[in-house]
C-alpha cells in the first residue's frame, strides 16, 4: 500500500500556483472595470485612489509571484492558505472604501473559500471561513459610505444590512461544505482509480515475466552456441596439455550449461503458454481458492455444472486479481468455513462466495464497492476493516471484464455474507477479446 499512500499525498496538492494567480488576475481585472465604471460612468463619489492602490498591491503580489517562482511551482497548504487569505483581507478593504456590506459585490467574500474548500482540508476551510465571518461582521458597523451621486448619501436599514451578513454566512457554510464534499468523494476517487492501475500494472508486469524469458532465451541462443563452438575448437587445437586447456574446457563447459539453462526457460514457457493458454472456470476457481487454504478456515468448492461443457478461456490478470481480493475478503472475516460455488448454462457464468462471518452492517451493505468504504466496520478485531481500497479494486476489475456484483448477508440478522459475480457466458469464453 506504499505506492497508494503516495498517490493519495501527490493528489492533495494539484494546484498550481499559476492557477492562483490567474483567478487573481480576473479578479483584478472585475475589480478594476468596476471601480473605473463607477467612477467615470456613473460619476459616483467615493476614495477612487485608494482602491486603485489596494488593486495595484494585487498586481505587484501577481507579478513578484510569478518572476519568483517557475510556471509548474506548487505551493504548501499553508502558502496557499496566506495567499487566500490575503485576497480575503484585500476584497474587505475595497468593501470598507465601497460601502462595506451594502455593496452587492460583498458575496464575493465566500469565493477564496470555496477555492479552499476544493483542494484544502477542512480545517483550512475554516480558518479562511472564520475570517470571513469576522471581515464580514466589521463591514456591518464600519464602512464608508455606499458609492452614490454627488451630495446625496444613500442609507440602508440596519435589517438588510443585518439580512446581508446572515446570506453571507450561510451561503460560506452550506457551499464550503457541498463544495469541500464533492471534492474530497473526486479526490478519493482518483487515489481508488491511481491504485487500481497500479495493481494492473503488477499484474501485467507479472504476465510479462514468462514472455520476458523466453525472449532472452531466444536472444541469447544464437552468442552462447557460438561460444560453446570456438571453445570447442579451442580445446581441438591447444589440446590437453596446453596451459590454457583448463580454462577452455571451463569456458566450454559453462556455455553448455548456460544453452541447457536457455533450453529449459523455452521448454517451461512453451508449457505454460500450452497449459494456460486456455483455463477452465473450475481450475481458475481453483487457482484463486488456493492460496487462501491452510488459514485456519475451510474452504469448500462447489461445481453446479456440467464439466464437460464448462466455461473455458484465456487467463485474465485483472479477474484472477478481483476473485482473489474477494475471496480473501471473506477468508479474513469468517468463522469457520467459506462455500465458493460456480454455475453456468448457455447464457451466464456466476460464482458466489459465502463466509460464516459476521456479515455487513446494514449501514454500508448499500453502499459496498466504493472507495475508502470499509465492508465491516462494527467488528470488534483491532485492525478489521481496512479503507475498502482493495474491495473497490476487485469491483472495478471484475466489472471492467463485464461482471455484475451484488453483496448480501444471509440472515437478517446480518450473520455471514455473500458476495455473488455474475458474468454473460461470451465474457468467459472470449478472455482474449476482453482482456485487453
């Protein structure tokens, strides 16, 4: 689970500075067109120079930033928190010049929040979302005047303004909260989908192994036979008693040794390859049941089938990889015995894995399968129920080959569990067309 744990720390920080700089670019530039078109436009009276400064030091931090930094720089949690935070501070000024929470720009408060809220933690959410909240509650009691015509100064009843503060602060709560949702379920599902390719490529990599051999033997054939012939010749000229015909006979024994090795990597892989090239339903159940034998918990296996017309294809790294996550998943939280049984007709192939554990609490039975959703979280064992990493793996690898999952408990009761993966028969007799 290394490599998980680093693809899940590499996922909390995908933004790029330059993206933070971007959004503060569009924010100068609506900043800027408002202030121009209330002061040129509308001819409204208000600190026309200070604002333009409070822009300004945006420009000058968007600038520093981007000749101090290159263009794939990404910052800490906490440099990105400052750098809202100053955008918060930033747009509170502007309001306190601008009429404070009269000016209908004010909503604007929430947005660095919700920035946060999609690449942050939920603590850094809050500190921003705090801070808000408080600029906000400033803005209510000290603020300039609303920009309004000349002479004239526009007053809004204290309950709007107070109306204001409260769409403020619940619009900060309910959309940080949807927003930081949504993103933490997209985050947790990319870490799932970055694992599953990694166990795939495992499996691949381990498919390739035999491959590999048989490669090198072919490669290597044609140099050792050469050797093993010049040293041959070598030990017909110099003959016995040369000082040399020690290390010649060593050499020509070597590279025969070396050419019988090659000769048995090549006999293996061509057996394997002819044993495996086609593999029965019943000998991949076997396969898959093997390993988890001799733990304590009996496994049984039954056939409802006729053998001679059993489903028979090419071996498959990724449904060998999720029958076994199942498999071991209902070894692990058994009691005595597991019952895996297989059927099949003309139309599908279905295999059913059942433990005498203590089931799945109703609680998660519906939602078995997703990401960091762990099967059997009441049970009592210290360590029990991992994330469901590796249960959502099994799914979308058996469900990548066409099969269709459900899980249930045998008992209302929630007494054992039954996990039953069904797939169309052409999906079992046509592993090479799927697999890829």
């Amino acid at each position: 689970m290394q490599e998980i744990t680093i693809v899940q720390r590499e996922n909390r920080q995908l933004l790029l500075l330059q993206t933070l700089i971007k959004v503060r670019w569009l924010a100068v530039a609506g900043q800027s067109l408002a202030v121009i078109f209330i002061a040129y436009g509308l001819k409204f009276d208000f600190p026309f120079l200070l604002c333009g400064a409070l822009i300004a030091s945006s420009v000058w931090l968007n600038i520093f930033l981007t000749l101090r930094y290159p263009a794939g720089f990404r910052p800490t949690d906490n440099a990105i928190l400052s750098l809202l935070a100053y955008d918060i501070i930033q747009l509170g000024l502007l309001l306190y010049l601008t009429g404070g929470l009269q000016n209908p720009f004010s909503m604007l408060l929430v947005v660095p929040v919700i920035i946060s809220a999609t690449i942050h933690s939920l603590w850094h959410s809050f500190v921003l979302g705090v801070l808000v909240v408080i600029i906000a509650t400033i803005l209510v009691y000290y603020h300039e005047p609303l920009p309004w015509k000349s002479g004239l100064r526009l007053e809004t009843p204290f309950l709007y303004i107070a109306g204001t503060w409260v769409a403020i602060v619940s619009s900060l709560i309910f959309v940080a909260v949807y927003t930081y949702r949504v993103a933490d379920e997209a985050r947790r599902l990319s870490d799932a989908l970055s694992a599953t390719e990694l166990v795939l490529q495992r499996e691949q990599h381990l498919s390739a192994l035999d491959g590999l051999a048989a490669a090198a033997a072919h490669e290597l054939g044609t140099p050792l036979a050469t050797i093993a012939l010049v040293s041959k010749e070598m030990l017909r000229e110099i003959g016995d008693k040369h000082p040399l015909s020690e290390d010649a006979q060593l050499m020509h024994s070597q590279a025969r040794r070396c050419r019988d090795i090659l000769q048995k990597l090549t006999s293996m892989s061509e057996h394997e390859d002819a044993h495996m090239g086609r593999l029965p339903i019943t000998s991949m159940i076997e396969e898959v049941v093997e390993p988890h034998r001799n733990f304590g918990v009996e496994i049984k296996v039954e056939i409802a089938g006729d053998l001679q017309s059993q489903p028979v294809g090419k071996r498959n790294p990724g449904v060998m990889y999720g029958l076994g996550n199942l498999m071991e998943n209902a070894v692990d939280f058994a009691n005595r015995k597991v019952i895996v049984n297989a059927q099949w007709d003309a139309e599908t192939v279905s295999i059913k894995i059942t433990d005498d554990g203590p089931g799945v609490s109703h609680e998660v039975l519906g939602r078995i399968g997703e990401p960091f959703i762990s099967t059997r979280s009441h049970v009592s064992e210290p360590g029990a129920g991992g994330m469901g990493l590796g249960l959502f793996i099994a799914k979308t690898l058996l469900e990548r080959n066409r099969a269709q999952l459900s899980f249930a408990n045998l008992r209302d009761g929630g007494t054992g569990a039954q996990v039953t993966i069904t797939w169309p028969r052409e999906a079992i007799d046509n592993y090479t067309e799927q697999s890829g």
